[in-house]
C-alpha cells in the first residue's frame, strides 16, 4: 500500500478531523521539545475515543505501521519523536481530554489520558481537592505523557510520583485490546498490578486512554522558605533535620546553586531578590489542610535550628502569596533560563541521599578536571535525591557539537560516579530514544532481559514507540 492509501485507511476510521497529514502543520509534532532529534511522519493521528484508538491500533498491526504514542511532548528523551524511517506514525491524545469524574469521598479524580495536567488539577481543586503531581511543563504535558514518563516533580517527597498516584487505568494493547480498569481503589490485590506495567514504559507497551488518579486534601495553609545555605552545609543532615521536625507536612525541598538561580533571574520581568549562599538555596514548603496548625510557627523553629546548626547562612519565610509566587516562579524558571542561555548538557541524576553531598564533591572535581572553565547549572529535587546537574553550553560553542563531545566523555565520568554511589542516570526523565545505550551499559542485565520479556510478551511485533526504551526479542530467542 502507498502513503496516501495508508492516511486514506486510517482518516476512514478517525474522521477528517481526526487526522494531519499537511506536512506544515507536522513539524511540530515531529521535534522534540529540546529541538535535538526531528522525526519524520507522514501523519499524526487524532483519536477521539478509546474505541477509535483500539480501531487504529488494528489497523496498524494489519499494516505493520509503528505507533508513536505523544501527550505534551514535552519530555526530555525524545520518546515522543518518531524515527527518521517515515514509517512511523504518531497517535496524539490532544482530542481525549475531558475530565470524566471527581469523586470527593473516594479522594480520586478519573480522566482522559489527554487531558492537560493543569487542567486536571483545576478540576481537583474546584471540589476542594490537590492533585499533588506539579511540574514546570503542567500547562501543556498531558496525563498519558505523566504515566509514560512516571513524571516526578516538585512534591514527590511528600506525594511520590505518578506511579504512586495511579488507581486505574484505561489502555489499548498493542493489538488493539482495551484493558478497562477505570478503578478508584486503594486495596485491589486480584493478581498483577498491570496498571504500573504502564508507568513509566514511554508508550512501548500500549496506549493509555484514560486513568484514575489519587487526590490528597487540598492545602489551605502554606509556609514557604527560601534558605541561603552556608559553605560545606550538608544538604542530607539539613533534610533530615527538617524532615524530622516537620513531620509529614514537608512537600518541597528544592535545591538550586547560585548559578543556576542567575539563569532564571536573567529571563524573569520581576525576580525575587532572594539570592544563594556560598553553599546554594533551598526553597522548602510546608502545606497542610487543617486550619489548626500555625504552618508559620513550625517554619520558624525549624529554620532557626537549622541556622544554629551552621548549615543555613539566612532564611527568610514568604509574607504573602505573591512572594511565595515569585519564589516559586524562580525555581520553575531555571529550565527557561538554560534554554535562553544556549543551552545545556542534561545530567538527571539520582542518587541515595547520603550520597548528595558525596556526589556533588566527586562531580564537582570531575568537571574541574575536564575543563576548568565550563559552567553549571545545579539544581533539583533534593528531597528525592534527584539533582539536575546540567552543564551550560560555552557561549560561541555549537550545541549539538558541544553535547556529542560532552555526551561522550565527561557525562560517562558522571553518570560512573553516580553509579559507583548506588545511584543512576535517569532519575524522572526517562530512556526514550537518548538514553538507550546507557541503559545497556549501566542496567543489570537480568532487570533488561526482564524488560525485553515485558515488551515482547505485550508487543513482539514491535508496534509501540520501536526504538524507544527497549526492544523485544526476536520470535526465536523468547524459547
Ligand atoms: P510526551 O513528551 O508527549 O511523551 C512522553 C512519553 O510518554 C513518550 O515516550 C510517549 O510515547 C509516551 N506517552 C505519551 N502519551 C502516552 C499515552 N497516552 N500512552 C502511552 N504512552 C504515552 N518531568 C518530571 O518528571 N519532573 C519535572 O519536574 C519536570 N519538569 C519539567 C519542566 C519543564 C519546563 C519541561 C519542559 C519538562 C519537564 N519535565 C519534568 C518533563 C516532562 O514534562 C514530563 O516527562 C511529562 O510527564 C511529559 O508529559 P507529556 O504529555 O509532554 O509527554
Ligand atoms: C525541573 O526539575 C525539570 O525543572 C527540568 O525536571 C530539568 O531541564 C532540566 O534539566
Ligand atoms: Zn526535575
């Protein structure tokens, strides 16, 4: 069949508003959002309903064309990106997006995987409710990129990821089966979890159509810090100080260096002028929905102790919603600051938080070694143990020749380095198409074969994202 009668099949079942093929308007389904790989299709498919995205399903396995499943597109990996073999083509969830169900005394909401999550956040919060997932890309990544990616984010220390938000699901298998568990329960143990098959396989395995996420009371009061931290503070012990005394009201511990903080200030209209110590910045919230906690009082006494303690060189606590605003805003401004830099090479790290500091000294050394004068920008979810360790692109410096060189040499030395300390390469940005080869050399190989036979026993013909995350087996090897 040709490419025309292909579009032809496939608008049959979707409708003309169901399908893009004008070459123009492909662009910007066909780059990722970092602008380092363009794929190329010759259609992005627009499925309305669950049952048209099980129809389109058959129908590419009727003729073998590869799925790529896309939300936002707004991950860091390039999994939403189609191969450059043009015969791929790209199933958006943009027209899924309806919010299906909020149920207040279930604490659950349930919608469409194509649904914005900002939006679904809106709706939580109408019924009085926190959808705690919160992210700097929320207004335009979508809740089927959430589960794919297993997004992370601002409150997984209190909250956890997608992953421990997920209650139900609704997806289409790879031939065309829909696995329908729209369900709001918190105790379900009727045999495999196939729900979590779903997060975080980067649209390998399927593709999710709808889910049921986990809600948490709406916080009413909020207390919001920004720590200057003192030279050679150690960020774990100050965690573990503020952890201990904060009970289970702590939802965000943010650490950002000076350098990193700049960026962000160069690109705001009206930055806060909140600054770093010689050690960085945290920004630390405390949220909870009870009217009776003085959220203020605690932030106080905590923050006091961890100034005795030499860890913290100055705190001062937001005043009002608009400090707290531009104090977050900074935070979330750092990936923009980068971009309009130049650029910057991404390290996701992860890696068990009596390692930070260990990491950061040993990193900190490696890049000192490999060239003196390149700059970073640091920053990230210590409260997980997650550091953004990016490395600016050199202004006068091609970016894409710059990353290849840095890709290949100083962020092996820093992904071993993460490694040796229990930790790993990708913290909550994925494999995708980038890091596929350093899966293969830092994965177990048992825990890959495993994911292999995930992958060939939902998709053995290779249907979904092939070129993503991993492959399957060949028919012959399963045996
Ligand atoms: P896409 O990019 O469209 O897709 C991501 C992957 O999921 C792809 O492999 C795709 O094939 C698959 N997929 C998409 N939809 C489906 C579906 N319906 N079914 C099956 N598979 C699907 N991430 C974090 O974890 N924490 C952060 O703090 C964070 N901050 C960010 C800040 C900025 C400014 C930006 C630009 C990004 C940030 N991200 C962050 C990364 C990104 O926003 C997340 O990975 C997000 O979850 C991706 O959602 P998306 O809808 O854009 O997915
Ligand atoms: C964040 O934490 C995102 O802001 C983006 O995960 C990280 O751009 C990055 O390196
Ligand atoms: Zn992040």
């Amino acid at each position: 069949m040709s490419v025309p009668e292909y579009v032809r099949a496939f608008r049959h079942i979707l409708g003309s508003a169901g399908i893009v093929d004008d070459p123009q308007r492909l662009t910007t389904y066909t780059t990722d959002q970092r602008q380092l790989a363009t794929g190329s299709t010759y259609a992005v498919l627009k499925p309305a309903t669950t049952e048209q995205v099980a129809d389109i399903v058959k129908l590419a396995v009727r003729l073998g064309v590869g799925l790529v499943p896309q939300g936002g597109n707004t991950s860091y990996c390039g999994g939403a990106t189609p191969d450059t073999t043009g015969r791929q083509v790209i199933v958006s969830l943009e027209r899924m997006d309806l919010i299906r169900e909020v149920d207040p005394l279930s604490m659950s909401i349930s919608a469409d995987a194509g649904a914005i999550l900002k939006n679904v956040q809106d709706a939580a919060a109408s019924a009085g409710l926190l959808l705690p997932l919160s992210l700097g890309a929320e207004g335009s990544c979508r809740i089927g990129g959430n589960i794919g990616t297993n997004a992370g984010g601002l409150s997984v220390v209190r909250y956890g990821m997608t992953r421990d938000l997920l209650l139900g699901i609704e997806a289409v298998l790879p031939d065309g089966t829909i696995v329908s568990d729209m369900r709001k329960l918190r105790k379900n143990n009727t045999g495999y979890d196939v729900k979590q098959c779903f997060v975080g396989s980067e649209g390998t395995l399927g593709i999710v159509t709808g889910a049921v996420l986990r809600l948490a009371p709406f916080p009413t009061r909020r207390s919001t810090a920004w720590l200057k931290l003192a030279q050679g503070g150690s960020l774990a012990e100050l965690l573990a100080l503020v952890r201990r005394e904060s009970g289970e009201l702590l939802t965000t511990f943010e650490f950002m260096t000076a350098r990193a903080i700049a960026l962000a200030t160069a690109v705001m209209s009206n930055p806060p002028s909140v600054g770093a110590g010689p050690g960085g910045a945290v920004l630390l919230e405390f949220a909870s929905s009870s009217r009776h906690l003085d959220l203020d009082g605690l932030m106080e006494a905590v923050l006091s102790e961890a100034v005795e303690s030499d860890w913290v060189e100055d705190a001062y606590v937001a005043q009002s919603g608009n400090q707290r605003a531009s104090m977050w805003e900074l935070r979330e401004t750092i990936p923009e600051g980068e971009k309009r830099w130049g650029g910057s090479v991404k390290h996701d790290i992860s890696v068990p938080l009596s390692s930070i500091q260990r990491f950061l000294d040993v990193a900190g050394e490696q890049v000192r070694n490999y060239r003196a004068d390149l700059e970073l920008s640091v920053y990230g979810h210590v409260g997980d143990g997650n550091l953004h360790y990016n490395v600016l692109v050199p202004h006068g410096t091609d970016r894409i020749e710059f990353m290849r060189l840095i890709e290949g040499s100083l962020s092996l030395w820093l992904y071993d380095t993460a490694a040796a300390l229990g930790g790993t390469f990708s913290a909550e940005h994925g494999v995708g198409r980038f890091k596929r080869h350093l899966l293969e050399k830092y994965g177990d190989a048992g825990r890959i074969a495993a994911m292999r036979r995930i992958k060939t026993a939902f998709d053995p013909a290779d249907i979904m994202n092939a070129g993503a995350v991993v492959r399957p087996f060949e028919p012959e090897s399963i045996r």
